[in-house]
C-alpha cells in the first residue's frame, strides 16, 4: 500500500513562491507518474502538473505552464512542486496523487481516474 504525504502549503501574496513535496511511502517507483492535482472551493478537481516515472518526461496545465515546475528524487519516491509568480486563482488545496503502473500517456496523466493514491491535500493560499 502507498502513502502520500503532502507538505509545504501556506499562506503567500501574489506573486510569491512556495514548493510543495509529496513522499511516497512504499516500494520505490519505476513506472507509473506522480501528479498534482488542485481543488478551489465550489470547484472540480483540476490538473495541474505530473511526472512520468519512467522517462522524467514533465507535462502541466495551461494555466501553471511556465510559472509552477515539477520534479522528482528518484532515491526517495519524491515529487516537488515550486510554485513561482502565484495568482490569487492558484488558491486551492492541492492535492499529491501518484501511480505505479506501466507509462501513462498524456490523457492518463491529466486524469484523475490515472491515479490509484492521493495525499490528503494540502492548503495554497494567494492573497492579493
């Protein structure tokens, strides 16, 4: 069974930067991808960025392209979100969800039903 734990959420103004982890307990990933997803109130739950395991390949959404980077240690089944010139729309929980099954193609990837384990979610809130 594999567990995720979140850490890094806050409070920050717009603007500002935070990064995110996410470890995975368990036996070490060698396929499948981590991700994170977000939730805003009264909102879907919505991609944000994800990481397939088996070539480091890094895929986002349109609206965090160029402002949020995702990245991994292999070593320690860890993925990190930094999250750089945050809006006040970023504000939501963010939530680590991750997968250990063959190699995801992009829809997959950008699929809630793409992954088998989530965190519990952390808080992101961009003041104005």
């Amino acid at each position: 069974q594999v567990q995720l734990v979140e850490s890094g959420g806050g409070f920050v103004q717009a603007g500002g930067s935070l990064r995110l982890s996410c470890a995975a307990s368990g036996p070490t990933f060698s396929t499948g991808a981590m991700g994170w997803f977000r939730q805003a109130p009264e909102k879907e739950r919505e991609f944000v960025a994800a990481i397939r395991w088996s070539d480091g390949n890094r895929f986002y959404s349109d609206s965090t392209k160029g402002r949020f980077t995702i990245s991994r240690d292999r070593a320690k089944n860890t993925v990190y979100l930094q999250m750089n010139s945050l809006k006040p729309e970023d504000t939501a929980v963010y939530y680590c969800a991750a997968d250990n099954r063959g190699r995801p193609i992009l829809t997959t990837l950008k699929s809630r039903q793409g992954y088998e384990y989530w965190g519990q979610g952390t808080q992101v809130t961009v003041s104005f």
